[in-house]
C-alpha cells in the first residue's frame, strides 16, 4: 500500500536558478601562453628531427621527410589555433551552495559541484605553471570531480580555502 503523505508533483523549470554566462570568471590569460609555448616547442622538436634526418640519413628522399614535417607542423598550428579557442572557453563559477566549471570547443561542458558533496580540495603546480603563477585546483566529490586549470595562483589558493570552508560549513549544518 502507498504511503498518503508522499507526494512527487512537478517543479516550474523557470524558477530553478540558472547559470548565466556573464556571472562565468575566466581564467588567467597566462595559461594560453603556457600553452602555446607547449606547442611552439614541439614544433622545433619536430624541425630538429627532420633537420637530423636530412644532416644524418645518407641520401634521405626530402620530399618525405619535409611531407612528414609539414604535417606535423600543419597539425600543430590547427591544434594551436583550437587551444586558443578553448581557453577563450575556460571559466568558473562559484555561487552560494556550488561551483561550476565550464570547458569545451566543440562539445561544451558544464559541471557544478554542491559544497556539501566536496570531499577534497588541492591545488597543483608543476614547475612551468609556476615561472607563469598559474595553478590547477582539483575539487574531488561525492559526484563529479572537477580540475579548474589556467588559475591565477591567488586565487586557486582563495578559490580552494572558499570550497573547503563553504564544504566544512554545509556538513557541521546538517
């Protein structure tokens, strides 16, 4: 027999909050320039080996190797030129009970976190992120597990203090 006090009527979607774009913080610019320079040196990895091939390889075809260089160099340029776009694409978002993290080019995604779902906050640095000042903040949860890349080093520390206290306060609540 059902229970006469459960009930489970339909919500107005218009009234749930919504995540706007313009409340979305971009991250900091630097972590583009990481980035490219990323790809800038794989280019002349890729231009050091074909010079290697044609300087070592007694009578190598050129053609080939500068086919195989140029792909390389055509791929890089594309992928540069999307990595652009993406980080134009990178933002964050904190409000009151969650934080939202959004991504993508082509098929673009947004996560949000509930604070009362975080079970761990730590941020990273490798050392090229560091001569940049840039951090990289891991929020794993009950849920879905989010990496903000491309933060300014202030503010990932800031942004992980607010989700650990914002997580602490929502579990001593309940």
């Amino acid at each position: 027999m059902a229970d006469a006090s459960f009930t489970n009527d339909p919500i107005d979607v218009s009234t749930l909050p919504q995540l706007m774009d313009e409340d979305f913080v971009p991250i900091d610019p630097n972590f583009l320039r990481v980035s490219i320079i990323g790809h800038v040196l794989f280019l002349v990895i890729v231009a050091g080996i074909a010079a290697a091939v044609l300087v070592l390889v007694p009578d190598p075809d050129t053609r080939i190797v500068y086919a195989i260089a140029g792909g390389f160099v055509a791929l890089t340029l594309i992928s540069a030129a999307l990595k652009v776009i993406e980080v134009r694409n990178i933002a964050y978002q904190v409000r009151e009970h969650d934080l939202s993290y959004r991504n993508g080019v082509i098929v673009k995604r947004v996560q949000t976190v509930p604070f009362v779902r975080v079970q761990h906050a730590r941020m990273r640095q490798g050392p090229v992120q560091r001569l940049f000042n840039l951090a990289t903040l891991s929020i794993n949860s009950a849920g879905p597990d989010i990496a903000i890349t491309g933060l300014n080093t202030e503010a990932a520390t800031a942004l992980r203090a607010l989700v650990v206290e914002r997580a602490g306060d929502l579990v001593e609540e309940q």
